[in-house]
C-alpha cells in the first residue's frame, strides 16, 4: 500500500498546483502559461537570487516589459520556485523603469 501512496501524492501534488496556475490564469489577462513565463524571466535569475543579487541587466529588463505585469504577477503568486526570492523579483518593474502596478499577492 505504501508504494501505490507514493504514487497517489505526486499526482495529487501536480494536480493541486496546475488547478492553481489554471485558476490564476483566469484570474488574469497573462497569455503565457507559468512554465512558458518563467523560461522568459532566465535573464533575470542572477537578480533575483537570494544570496548576492546583482542589479537586472538590460536582458533581464528587456524580458520583464515583454511578459508585462500581470504575467509577472502569476510568477510570484504561483508555487515557491528554487533560488528565487519573491520580494525580489516583485522589485524588477521598479528596477527596469517599467511602469507596473504592483502585483496583489494571494494566500
């Protein structure tokens, strides 16, 4: 019985998680999935490490004004992504001269 649980929480898992983004999705007008937002938000991943950050590049401002705010704001609402500081990334727009509105945070 064990192994078919081990099998049971991972799915659940996933299934709790893309209900979510599924959810946050129509919550907002973002037109790329989480996955699809987060590989364009790579350049960024230097600034928004927790352990010595570095100011954004131009790259990495490029591709913030590109996915725009309310995609952004589906990234850092969505599940905890490893090496990623949320306050951080939440400061990117500021730091790019984008003029977002700033992102409503969901518990």
């Amino acid at each position: 019985m064990k192994l078919f649980g081990s099998k049971v929480s991972p799915l659940l898992v996933f299934m709790l998680v893309m209900t979510t983004l599924v959810w946050q999705g129509q919550a907002t007008p973002c037109g790329s999935t989480f996955f699809s937002a987060l590989v364009q938000l790579i350049p960024c991943r230097a600034s928004v490490s927790p352990f010595s950050p570095i100011p954004p590049t131009e790259g990495c401002c490029s591709a913030i004004k590109a996915l725009g705010q309310p995609c952004l704001c589906v990234l850092v609402n969505g599940p905890p992504i490893s090496g990623v500081d949320r306050n951080m990334a939440m400061l990117l727009p500021e730091k790019c001269t984008a003029n977002f509105e700033p992102c409503e945070i969901m518990k």
